[in-house]
C-alpha cells in the first residue's frame, strides 16, 4: 500500500523538482553573453525586427507599450528577473515598427571582447580601450562612448565604475 | 570656619583647573590670531552678482585693502587686472576672467608685498547665449541639466533625464503648464505638461450682402505636446538620456522646481 503510494507521487515530484531547478538556471543562463560594441548583444543587433532580436537574446522577457511619446509607440523588452538593484539585467527598446535602437545592459555576465562588463573600473576601461573612447563628465555620470550615430556605445559611469552599458542608434 | 572651607575645598580646586585651562587656551590662541593678522585683508567683490550669468569672460570689480599689489584666481583664468590708485581705506581692482562652460567658482585672493590673502569666492554660470526673458526655464541636453534663470542670474540648476537616442527630446521654445495629478508611479509625484506656439487656422462668420460668409485668418495658440517635466520611479536614470523623449527629475527636486516656476513659463529646450 505504502509502495504504490510512494510510486503515485513519484513522477509529480520529479517533474516538480525538475522544474524548479530548471526555471532559475534557464532563465539566468539566457542573458550571459557577449556583448558587441555598437551592434548588439550576442547575435541580436541594432536595427532588426524585435521579434527577431527577443529571441537572440534568450531567457523569459516581458514586453510592454509605451504610447505617450509624441504619440508614437515605443516597445519596451525587459529581460531576465529583477535584480537586487532593482533593475532588468537587459532592456531593448523598438519603434512603432518594430524595429530595435537601444539595449541597456544592466548585468555583470555580459561582457565585450575585451572582457569590460557592468562593475569594471573606470581605469580599466579606459586602458582597455585608450583613445577608442571619449569622455563626457555629467552631472551625475561620466559617459564614456565609442561609435557613431549607427552604432554607439556609451559606458555610465558612477563612483569610479560602470553602472551600466548602454548599445543605441539613432 | 575651617569645616566651612574645607566643603568647599572641591569648588576651590575647579575653578583654579578652570582658571588653568582658560591661561593655557589664550596662549595657544594668541599664535593663531597673530598669524591670521598677518594675511593681506580678503578682496570684497562687487561684481558680478552671485550666480549671475556670463558669456565665457567675467568682468569683476571690487575692493581690496591699501598695500594689495597683485591678484590670483583659482577656478578660471585671469586674464587682465587693473588695480587704482588707492585711498587710506584700499583700492578699487577691475580684472577679467575666462571661465568654462557651466558652473564656475571663482576663487580671488590679494598680495600685500608679504602674504596672500583668503581667497573672496563667486559662483558664476556660463550657459552661453540666452534670450534676455526675465524668467526662463532652461533645459540643457548637452550636460543633462534644468536651469532656472531668474533676472540673468542661475537660481537653481538641477540634473535631469532625457530622451534615448531613439526617441529625443525635441529642441525649441515650450511653455510650461501647471502640474497635474501623475496618473502613473512612473511619472512620479506630479508632471507638467509643455506646450508650444503654433499657427492655428480659425474661422468666423460674416455678414456680406444679406448672406453669412465663412472667413478664415490665423492666430498664435499655445498647443499641448505630449512631452512633460516629470519625477521618477527610477532615480538612477537621472543624468543619462533614458526618457521617450520627456524630461525625468528627481522627485525631490520636482517639488521645489514647481514652487520655482508659474503658468505658461518660457521654457527653452536646447540641444
């Protein structure tokens, strides 16, 4: 009696077990990656569809709509969970036509070619990249960009490091 | 009476230690006071007013004491001084400083022939070429700050947010509206609402020859945009373009802003 009992629950409790282990994993799995200065994260670029892009990116996402732009409908993609500073480990923003010009990159597990990711230093950085980069010091942030209006890169930085990786075109 | 006196003997003994310690804080204060004497008397500044508004040059006059025979600067660049001719009292200086665009403190500090003096300090705002309203809103995306200049003088200056590169805040004249009731926590607190000047066509009716004849002419009318100066849910994006093409505050900041501004204030958003 006890045996066939034991052997009801069996499945449920694998499959439930397997499923919170799986969720988390997957979900912080898909937003590691590389990040390419001026084009994109991973192989979603600037410029393309963003039903096309959500996906390259990987991990659950949510999607909402921003109507009060001058009238014009802006998409937002956050991606990921919410983090301990209360922000989406990435954010990819489209047009009314779909068509993706930022993503903000607020997650140390992206990283560029050269190894510069959310959290590096300012003088890091800036040896990394040498002449590369220019600097904008702000009120609040120092923004250090690369690029050009198709493609460009802007590294916030706040207390010495970066607080996070902006990719946008305009 | 020697009872007496010995009950009082512990009075007796604090107010000699008091008395010590007062002997011992002259003589230590007495080097200081003779050293601060000995500085040239700090330059009082007439001009320019505090937080007033220059064009990269400040032309600055004040008054310096009887023996100042030289002047330095700190925060800007002196590039000519003139010192008169001076009366029992002190001389009256002109000099001008370049300074950089933006916030300058200019600190001025005067030789008599043996010591500097304590450097007399102006704050000064460089924001290049404005209209000469008496009371505008000034938006700056170039450094992300809000303005509010006051009879040519910066009375507040506070960092904003504006819109992403895909979605900019739109440059020209607005006019701020009062705030309305933010109906999002996004918004923060409250918003205000721009409008802008435009040409709008409107018709009337005339009487001609028994008949009603419609008639058009054009008037200038204050139109709402869909752009506002609002708070923030997201106080980290303060100083970044991060908006859909709306201007982010800090809500603390918002609240005194609004008591700073009226209906329909020049607001000039520039690029």
């Amino acid at each position: 009696m006890n045996m066939s009992i034991g052997r009801r629950w069996l499945l449920p409790f694998v499959l439930v077990s397997a499923l919170v282990l799986c969720v988390p994993s997957v979900s912080f799995a898909g937003i590691k990656g590389r990040i390419v200065e001026g084009v994109g994260i991973k192989t979603a670029k600037l410029g393309l569809h963003d039903s096309t892009d959500a996906p390259r990116i990987g991990g659950p996402y949510k999607r909402a709509k921003d109507t009060s732009y001058a009238n014009q409908t802006v998409w937002r993609y956050r991606f990921g969970s919410k983090m301990s500073t209360g922000k989406y480990p990435v954010e990819m923003y489209s047009h009314g036509n779909h068509h993706v010009f930022t993503f903000v990159i607020n997650a140390k597990a992206l990283v560029t070619s050269n190894g510069t990711h959310v959290g590096t230093s300012e003088s890091a950085l800036t040896s990394r990249y040498g002449s590369r980069i220019k600097k904008s010091v702000g009120p609040v942030y120092t923004d250090y960009f690369m690029g050009t209006r198709s493609g460009r890169t802007d590294f916030w930085v706040l207390n010495g490091v970066i607080h996070h990786i902006v990719i946008s075109r305009y | 009476m020697s009872a007496r006196l010995r009950s009082r003997q512990p009075l007796v003994a604090l107010a000699l230690a008091f008395a010590f310690a007062c002997a011992i804080a002259t003589l230590v204060a007495i080097p200081v006071t003779a050293s601060a004497l000995d500085l040239a008397p700090v330059p009082t500044i007439l001009k320019p007013k505090p937080s007033a508004l220059v064009t990269s040059t400040v032309k600055m006059t004040g008054r310096v004491g009887p023996l100042v025979t030289d002047l330095r600067v700190t925060g800007g660049t002196l590039t000519t001084f003139t010192i008169l001719p001076a009366d029992s009292e002190g001389a009256t200086f002109t000099a001008e400083v370049s300074v950089r665009y933006g916030r300058t403190t200019i600190g001025l500090e005067a030789w008599d022939g043996s010591s500097w003096s304590e450097a007399a300090t102006r704050t000064v705002w460089d924001l290049g070429t404005i209209p000469r309203d008496k009371r505008l809103v000034l938006v700056d995306k170039s450094d992300y700050m809000l303005y509010i200049v006051r009879f040519h003088s910066v009375i507040a200056a506070y960092p904003i947010a504006i819109g992403m590169r895909g979605t900019p805040t739109p440059t020209g004249t607005r006019y701020l509206a009062r705030p309305s009731t933010s109906p999002n926590a996004v918004w923060g607190p409250f918003r205000m609402r721009l409008y802008k000047k435009v040409w709008v066509r409107v018709s009337y009716i005339v009487r001609v020859g028994g008949r009603n004849v419609r008639r058009w002419h054009r008037v200038l009318r204050k139109v709402a945009t869909s752009y506002y100066i609002h708070g923030t849910n997201d106080p980290d994006s303060i100083g970044t373009p991060a908006s859909h093409g709306c201007i982010r505050m800090w809500n603390k900041n918002l609240r005194v802003f609004k008591g700073l501004t009226y209906r329909y204030q020049l607001t000039i958003i520039r690029a």
